[in-house]
C-alpha cells in the first residue's frame, strides 16, 4: 500500500541553499549507467546479465533533500555553483541515457522521448531561427 502524503495548510518555508547540495547533487547523478551480475544457468554454464541503473531526475534529487524541482531551479538561477553543478549532473544524467539506449536497456520510445525532453534533442535538421524577409522589387520595363 502506497504511502499518504499528508498536505498542511500552515505554509512551510521552502529549503535553504547550502554549498554542500552542490557535491550531493553531483554524487546522487554519477552512478554506474548500468551492472552486470552473473548468473548461475541449471546447466552449470554461466550467462551475464546486464541491468540498467535507474536514471537519476532532478524530481528524485528534490525529493531526497524534501523539497521541489522549483526550489532547485531557483537555486540554478541564483548560485552560480549550484547552477554549474546541475549542467554537470544533466550531462551525466545523459551520458546514463545514452549508454543504456545503445546497449538497449531503455525502450527506444522512452529513450527517444526523454532525450527531447531532458537533453533538447531534437528530430532532423534544425529551421533557422528567423528567416529573412522575401523582398520582391518589380519594376516597369522602358
């Protein structure tokens, strides 16, 4: 049975920033994008087995520290260490993603959907950003 979540109405002050969430974050992201245990068959022969490691999110982290994704991105926005240290944890939270795609422990639809979302990947070839106006001049032949 799931936990309950209980919901006060008396308002809590959100998390204080302290530097040492820098090195927290950085530890909870950097994690072995993947094991390999060893498996005992009936035959005697042995088969290794390779199981994806659960991929770090910022959600996760916010939840460990008992606060919200919004608090952390407030923090990105005004420390810059703390800011430096999540494009840190990003990058490995990607080199995670990427790793388990190839080797093909992530479905390719979830691997596909949450590299556009967490690491803004995007489909073919990017459209310019602004194209530039199409001026026509016509003039009177003389």
């Amino acid at each position: 049975m799931p936990a309950k979540i209980r919901l006060s109405a008396a308002k809590t002050p959100p998390l204080k920033y302290h530097p040492e969430f820098c090195e927290r974050l950085l530890k909870f992201f950097d994690v072995a994008p993947f094991t390999v245990t060893e498996v005992m068959k009936r035959d005697g022969s042995v088969s290794l087995v390779e199981t994806a490691a659960e991929l770090p999110t910022f959600a996760a982290f916010a939840k460990l520290l008992g606060t919200t994704c919004s608090v952390l991105d407030a923090w990105e926005k005004k420390y810059p260490a703390f800011r430096q240290a999540a494009q840190k944890a990003r990058d490995l939270q990607g080199n995670i993603l990427i790793q388990n795609s190839l080797r093909g422990n992530y479905s390719s639809s979830f691997a596909v959907f949450t590299a556009k979302n967490i690491l803004g990947w995007k489909d073919g070839k990017e459209e310019p950003a602004s194209a530039a106006p199409l001026v026509v001049r016509w003039e009177e032949g003389k």
